[in-house]
C-alpha cells in the first residue's frame, strides 16, 4: 500500500495534555496555546471537556476558551469532550458544533470513567444522536478498543459489535479507536482497523495513541497504512498516563508531523512552529512531557564528530 | 503479511551505548552488564570494538571482556565492531569469532567516521573477507544507509551498489542496514529491505534503528514486515546520538522486546530481567537513556482512578 494520501492531525493536548496537570494553567495561557497551534496549521483542536468541575478542575474554563474560538478563531474547529447527554446538552448550549462522545468497550473502564455501564452509554449515546441539531460534528471515541487497564487485552469481537449498534445511529459520525493505555502493537493496530474499515466502509475512521510503552509512531504508522486519515495527538506528547504514572501519554503531536513529513505525507503542519509551541507547552508547571523530535530537532545542528560509529 | 516468525535482538549497549559515556565504566560493571543480559536471554552481544584507545578510551577493555566471554559465557556469542582490517586482525588475534565490519554508504559519514573513502574500506572488507578464518561470522555494517548527518538522504540505489559490490566477496556475512541519524521513516525502511531482500534473496539482513526522532520501534516494525528477523537494539536505549548531543540514540532493547512480546513473535527475552538490567544501566554516570518501557512498567502496577479520558 504506497500511498502518501494527506493525513488529518487532530491535536487533543489542551484537552488529553492538560486535563490531569495538577496546577490550574490559566486561561490565558490556554488560549495562548490553541492560537498558537491553530497558526502551526492545526485546523480541529480538542479545546476542553464538559464534565464535573469538581471532578475534572483543569477543564472548568472550556466555555470560555469555546467562546473565545469562536470570537477569534473563525478557521479554527474546537472539538471538546462529553461523556453523556447531559453535558452534551450543555455544550451545545454554549456554542459547540464538534463534540467528542467517549464510550469505553471495557465494561470495568467506562465505569471507572464515566460512571456507566457501556450499555447506558450506548443508549445516551443512540438519544443524544436522535435530538443532535442539524451541522453538528460528532466524533465517537471508543475507548479501551485494544487493551483495558482492568481487563487486559480486548477483544476485537467486542469492538465490532460495539460498532454496529452506534455507527447507524449516527452514521456521519467520525469514529475514533483509542489505545487508552498504550499496550496495543502495530499488527493488532493494523488487525483492527482492516477488519472495521472492511465492516463499515463508509464510516470515518481516527486513530487515537498512547506512546506509554514506546508504541505511539509505530501504531500511527499501522492504522495508517490500514487506511485511517484522521490521527489524534497532544502538544509535546502532554498528558501522562492516568493508568501509569510518571509515564508518558498521548504521542507527541510534533513526532507525528515530523513522521509523515518525512515520509511525504501532507498534514499541513508548520514544524518550526509547532515546535516552539510543544517546547514551552513541556514547560508548563505539574506536566509530563513525551515526544523526541523536540530534543533531537533542538540538536541537530550541533553536529560533532565521533569514533567509529554505526 | 500476517507472521510471527520469531526475531533475534542484537544486544549492542556495551558497544554503540557506552561508547560515548565519557567517564569509564569499570570493566567489572561491564562484565556485570553482559552477564546479566546474557540472563535475560541476550545471545549475541555486541561488546565492543577494536579502535584507537586515545579516539574512543571507553573501548579500551574490549579485549578483556572478549576474554572473560570466552572464560565464563560459553552460550554467548559476543559480537566485536571493527573499523579496518588491522583492528580485525587485532580482534581476531584476540579471539573474536564474530566480527561486526562498519562502513558508510555515505562518502562524507565514513571519512568522519573510519578516515577512508567508501572504496577504501570497501576494498579492506574484500581483503579481510578473503583472509578471514573459518568459523568466523561476519556481520557488515552498512551506516548511513538512509540518511547521512552531512549530505542528508541517501538514495536507495547508492545502498544497493554497495550490498552487489560487498554482498559477493563473502556471501555468508550478514549485513545490517544502519539508520545512523535516527531519520529514517518507515516507508523508507520497508522500501529498502523489500528491493534488498529481493535482490539478494539467500542473504540475511539485519536492521541497526535509532530512535532519535522517535520512530525506532515504527522502523524496527516496518523492517519485521519487510522479512528482517534480526535486530539491533541497546540496553536502556544507552547511546544517545553523536549527531545530535542531548537526544536519544539506539532504540531500547527492552522496547522491541515489549513490542515483539505483545505481537506474539518470540525473542527468548526475559522481559522482568532485561528491564532490571535496563534500570541500572540507565543510571550509569554519564549516561543518555531512551526508551519507555522501563517507566511504563514501574508504573502499570499504580492503578489510579480518573475523570473521562480516552
């Protein structure tokens, strides 16, 4: 499959990169963040969540950085996060047009995550999609779609099944695999995916990877050689491993541009200024920053010499 | 290419990892090093080459550990980088059995790197292939074989010269392709090995990745689907990158072992060993670790409960 078809990177750091950062970042420096990516080229950025204030503190500020996009940044999509109909509804309220629904196919980790069994999930999910005001945007996430936290390595058939009840629900809808913990390999990457774009040929199909375990450009690289177009990342790899702390998290939205660039893949990304971007956002007080091209694109002009080498 | 042939990892941290540590690890941490991950299932280890003391004074106890080798692991085959016929003769003198050859694709890399041209030390691989022992296994290095730090790209078929010219003086050796800068992308590493593998069909190849822009393990994966079964890797991913002082070099060991274990393809690693020789290697003074596994693993264990994430 030698294709160099343009790929989609769709940055989740403001939301999967800050969400778990313990000190409050300011607002300021959020929408500072955003503008910046946004001017790198990313054109749909997951700006924040609608959840529990309490439960989730980092995120309180979404309405404010959805209106300020909306004031701002014309060019821009903000995508934010909702984990039932609830805060659906209080999304679409407060001006959002892409939503990110989050359903996990693990029944032990939708509900750790969102307090509900995937069946109660499906079932908001299927009446959220029923009563969506017309030119909504919706990406449904499908969390633990490789391997659980709790429950070890997912089956396939789980993921399919979970597929066909939701996708004719919404059938426009984006659908996202995500390997929430980090721990899928590239074949079963590659398996999933060329059994679920076989199954529903004419559904969108994203990809969401965790690099906790090393795997994030490999598995990227499997989903997309399967065919998949629409890549999720975080600023500087931000995000950190709820499930293994002190590890890393999202794959770094510059080790992606800079894989596909280097393979003559179109993302429309500005390296030069993603990367100033991903260098003060690995800064940020309380972050967990992953991602190598930051470091290696830092020294790479300082070339020195070296005994022999291979 | 649904396979799970089995993979040999080449254990290289003694030699491309320490190398460029600046203060001396004692030999008797080295021989440590070696046995333990001799343990952990390790069977060919590359412990270090035959070079000048006052270039590269790290390598300067390389014949002792040959020796010790020999005395004390005889399941091992330690493996011995060689610059020049005459460090091979040295090597082979010293009782080397397996010699690793090293030369650039590149004309400006292997001036820096051996002071020859290219077809100096290509004529020295046909003089040294002619005289060699029976018994010995050569392994040829092919650096530079995708991109050179000074002259950038390298074309497909400038590698493929080189493997019709050296390939015949000894059609046993085994030649490992070098992605030295860690800018291979892995379109690029399949392309290669596919027009490899197809034009020299009986002969082994191996694949030497770095990880210094954070594609070692999607390199190292799209090699295994290419047909490459033998792989180079360094403990802790010890090495950093000569080109690139602060980054990342060699991709960990215990990162392909991790992956190859998920995929179900068998390296004989014991991944709770090799990962406790990684902690301590990776705390050597003077060292620059890569990879991830190791901090993924500390963690898996502290499961913590979170807000929704996918």
């Amino acid at each position: 499959m030698a294709t160099n078809a343009a790929v989609e990177i769709v940055e989740v750091g403001p939301r999967d990169g800050l969400q778990g950062i313990g000190p409050f970042v300011p607002t300021a420096a959020k929408v500072d963040m955003v503008e910046r990516l946004h001017a790198a080229g990313l054109k749909r950025i997951e700006i924040g969540s609608f959840v529990s204030a309490s439960a989730l503190p980092q995120m309180r500020d979404t309405p404010e950085l959805l209106r300020h996009c909306g004031d701002a940044l014309p060019g821009l999509v903000p995508q934010v996060l909702v984990p039932s109909r609830r805060r659906a509804s209080d999304a679409l309220a407060a001006g959002a047009r892409c939503l990110a629904w989050v359903i996990s196919v693990s029944e032990p980790h939708n509900r750790s995550n969102v307090r509900r069994s995937p069946d109660e999930s499906a079932a908001e999910y299927e009446a959220l999609a029923a009563e969506l005001p017309p030119g909504t945007f919706m990406r449904l996430n499908l969390a633990t779609a490789f391997d659980c936290p709790f429950a070890g390595r997912v089956d396939e058939a789980a993921v399919l099944a979970m597929l066909d009840r939701l996708v004719p629900a919404l059938p426009d809808a984006e659908v996202c695999l995500c390997d929430t913990t980090g721990r899928a390999d590239p074949a079963h990457v590659a398996s999933l995916f060329r059994r679920a774009v076989a199954r529903l040929p004419g559904t969108a199909f994203a990809f969401h990877a965790h690099d906790t375990y090393g795997l994030g450009t490999a598995n990227v690289h499997a989903a997309y050689e399967a065919g998949v177009r629409v890549m999720d990342a975080s600023v500087a790899g931000l995000g950190g491993c709820p499930f293994a702390p002190g590890a890393t998290g999202n794959v770094a939205t510059e080790d992606l541009a800079w894989m596909f660039a280097r393979r003559g893949v179109a993302t429309g990304i500005d390296m030069d200024r993603l990367v100033a971007v991903a260098r003060d956002a690995a800064a940020l007080p309380g972050a967990t920053a992953g991602g190598r091209v930051r470091a290696a694109l830092a020294a790479a002009d300082r070339l020195c010499g070296t005994a022999p080498t291979v």
